[in-house]
C-alpha cells in the first residue's frame, strides 16, 4: 500500500518522475505494483520510474490535472465480487494507509483528510465488482457519498486519448505486493503469508482511524448522523445492557455448526437472556435482512458470533468498546486470519473457537500446522463443525463482564 503525489499517466502507464538535480531512492516497482491484475501486462506496462529528462520527452510540457485524492485498486475481478474480499481487504486497508496522513483522527472520527476524488479499479469490468447481495455499492456510496467511481472501461478510454494526465495524490493498493511482503517460511518449509492489510497497518496511525468511515457507513444506513453525541453513546454502551448477535449459517450448506450444536447454542443464549433481563440477544441470518437492518444491528452489538463466512464482515461496523469482542467458530485444526486481522486493526477482541477451545492474539495456532480455506483435504468448510454451548456462553460472560 503506497501513498503517491504527483503522478503522470500516459497511454494505461504510471509514471513518477525522479529529480535530476536531487535522485532520490525509490523501491523497485515490483514493490509498489504487479501485473496480477491483467497477466498480460509486464511491470513496465503499468509504472515506470523516468528522469526528468525523460518525462519532458515522453510527457510533454502539459498535462490533464486529476485534482484531489485518487485510490487505486491494483487488483483482479474475482478480489471484488465479494462483500468481505471488497470491503474488508480492498477499502479497508486503502484508508488505512490513506489515514497515516492524520493521525489526529478523533474518537468522534473527525479528520482533516478529504474524501478521494475518485475510486479506481483499472482492471475489473464495471459489471464484475457488485457482491450477489448488493453490499459493495451500498457501503462505498455510504462511505464515500462524493466519489466518483471509474472501472475498466474507464482506464483504457483515459489510456486511448494518448494524452497525458497528472494526479495530485494516488493512494495504491495491491494485495499480490503486500502479500509477497508478507512471506514467510513456517516449520518443515511450508509458506505461510500475512494478510496483506498487514501491511498497511504498519504505517503511522490514530487509534479511531477507521472512525470516518464507520460513521459515514451507520449515518448513511440508520439516517441519523452516528457522530451526534457520540461520546456520551460510547459512555452509555460501555455501561448500558450488551447486546449479542449471532450470524447462523446453518441454511447456507456449507462450513456449518453440527445441528446439535446449534440448537444448544441458541438455547444457551436464550437462558443468557432470561438470566440477564435487560440484555439483548438476536439469533439472524444475515442474507434475509436488509442492507439497513444489517448495518443498524452491527452498530448496535456488543458481541458478534458466528462461523467463519461474510456475515461477520459486519464486525467493521461495531463500535470499539473494552467490551467489543468477534467470537468466531472454526473446525478444529482450521484457522483464518480473515476476521481477526481486521478486528485486532480496530480495537476489537477476537477469539477463535474450536469446540470447546478458544484463542486469542497473541496466542494464534501456527498456520503452517493449520487447514487453510480452500486448501486440498482440509476440513475448512465442513458442514458438521463442532462446538461446546457452554463454553461460549462462559466466554461471553467473561468478556462482558470482565471489561
């Protein structure tokens, strides 16, 4: 993730321009940009670093002005049709790097940082980034209300009029980059990566970064405007009754908790309540409810729980508190850093549950010794996943009432 001024475009090619009079060191454009967005590109097709000299020749003495802020989506279709591939690991950590220009961001999630002028994804068709549920559009039009959106199409017809353009500030993501900087060699030589946000969260930040944004996301969704009082909300919800919502999977048919243990769990949690009168307990399905209802209820939880699927991407909207907390159910000897990356970058407790095991950061299960979504043989997705009611019922009690 790479925050860049002054950067001219000509013919689908970045180039940034190095002094003649004062060279500076700038890292190889492999570790800034990839071609994995279009294979058939070579590194050069997409930046290049030119002298001076060279640009006046190439670039001309004029050029077209982007004006403002630009974030740059470097990467491929299949990264974005998906609620949390989009949300979570494409916007989420290109305001993350773009917030390390103020770490000043309050509580409240006032900054002195613009909203980006555009949104742009050179390499994905226009129809190719909408989620099966519409989610995408929705949580960038609310976070972003004023940004213009240029995909594909867009980038090669800017390429096709052969004149050059030049952005005032380009903040750049690509996930292959970040995820080659974050490769390491695990016991018995196997490979294991960070997640690529990793690498944005070692930049510079205020702890309420992802604040602008959240509350852009909830004021757009519940119509009232989240900042409004929003330090004495934050006071009350660290004092008033929690509430606690669990994302079920179990009609999606894939990666589900055994019967069983769902009924006991839900049961469990329904005894929770009639213990604690004034708590707040809901039992959902994420896909029946409404983009609103969604973003609304995940504002308001205090604990979300659930299997490892892209009902939990709601966990971006909660509001941080000592109590906060992502309980996220996995097969034993399954792990994802997916939801405990993004959680631990907002201030939000996360435990992974195996049965009747949880855990916690900084104490991860090595993921060279783990199964891995998608990974031959695994049980990553098993439909018969395990689970012990009680023990997280005692895990959401400690955390509530140990805040």
């Amino acid at each position: 993730y790479t925050i860049l001024d002054n950067v001219y475009f000509l013919n689908g090619t970045l180039y940034i321009v190095r002094s003649d009079t004062e060279p500076s060191t700038f890292p190889e454009t492999r570790a800034i940009i990839s071609n994995a967005g279009n294979s058939k590109l070579s590194i050069d097709d997409t930046m290049r670093i030119i002298s001076e000299q060279e640009a006046n020749a190439l670039l001309g003495r004029q050029a077209s002005r982007m004006e403002g802020t630009t974030f740059i989506c470097n990467d491929g279709a299949s990264m974005m049709s998906d609620y949390y591939h989009f949300t979570a690991e494409s916007l989420f950590p290109l305001w993350r790097a773009y917030s390390s220009l103020d770490v000043s961001i309050t509580a409240e999630g006032d900054t002195r940082l613009p909203q980006p002028r555009r949104f742009i994804a050179p390499y994905i068709p226009s129809s190719r980034w909408r989620d099966y549920a519409n989610l995408n559009q929705y949580i960038l039009h609310g976070a972003f209300p004023s940004t213009g959106l240029e995909f594909e199409g867009d980038w090669q017809d800017r390429a096709d009029t052969f004149r050059p353009h030049f952005f005032d500030r380009i903040v750049l993501g690509d996930r292959t980059v970040a995820k080659r900087a974050g490769t390491h060699q695990g016991e018995q030589g196997k490979t294991t990566f960070d997640k690529a946000v990793v690498q944005a969260d070692k930049l510079p930040k205020s702890p309420h970064w992802w604040m602008p944004l959240r509350n852009n996301v909830v004021t757009f969704a519940s119509g009232e405007d989240a900042t409004d009082s929003l330090a004495e909300t934050r006071k009350k919800r660290e004092e008033s009754a929690p509430v606690i919502t669990y994302v079920t999977r179990q009609a999606w048919g894939k990666r589900m908790l055994r019967d069983a243990d769902h009924t006991a769990l839900v049961d469990k949690l329904r005894q929770l309540k009639k213990r604690n009168r004034s708590w707040e307990v809901n039992v959902v399905q994420m896909e029946k409810l409404s983009r609103e209802e969604q973003v609304k209820l995940a504002a308001r939880t205090t604990v979300l729980l659930g299997v490892h699927g892209a009902g939990l991407t709601s966990l971006l909207w909660m509001q941080p508190t000592k109590r906060s907390a992502v309980v996220e159910f996995l097969a034993p000897g399954a792990f994802s850093e997916d939801f405990e990356v993004a959680a631990r970058m907002l201030g939000i407790k996360h435990y992974t549950v195996w049965g009747d095991k949880s855990m916690s950061y900084p104490s991860l299960p090595d993921k060279s010794q783990t199964w891995a979504r998608g990974q031959r043989g695994g049980n990553f997705d098993s439909n018969d996943i395990p689970l012990d009611a009680d023990a997280v019922v005692e895990l959401i009690m400690k955390q509530i009432q140990g805040a």
